[in-house]
C-alpha cells in the first residue's frame, strides 16, 4: 500500500510540475483563474503539496 501511495504522489507531482514549472506567467495566472472560478483550488492546492511531500 505504501508503494501506491508513494507511485500517486510522484505521478501527481510530476504532472504538476510538466504542467506548472513549464508554463509562461499568463498561462499561470489563467491556471489559477480556472482553478478559483469553479472551485476546484480548494481540493487541488492541497493534494499537489501533500503529493510534493511525499514525494
């Protein structure tokens, strides 16, 4: 089990940072926008930063 956890975390962390560490500040600031308007910051923030941790 703990080999699951730790293969999601690396997973959900190398997808945010493909998405995150290669975008240009608009890109971001759309990112964070889209994230704001339909919630979704809420649940994602944490999850990516936990999965960073762990990670």
């Amino acid at each position: 089990m703990a080999g699951l956890i730790q293969r999601t975390a690396e997973s959900i962390d190398e997808m945010s940072r493909s998405i995150w560490d290669d975008s240009s500040q608009i890109e971001k600031a759309v990112i964070v926008v889209f994230l704001l308007v339909t919630g979704l910051a809420i649940p994602v923030v944490p999850i990516v930063l936990l999965a960073r941790i762990i990670a």
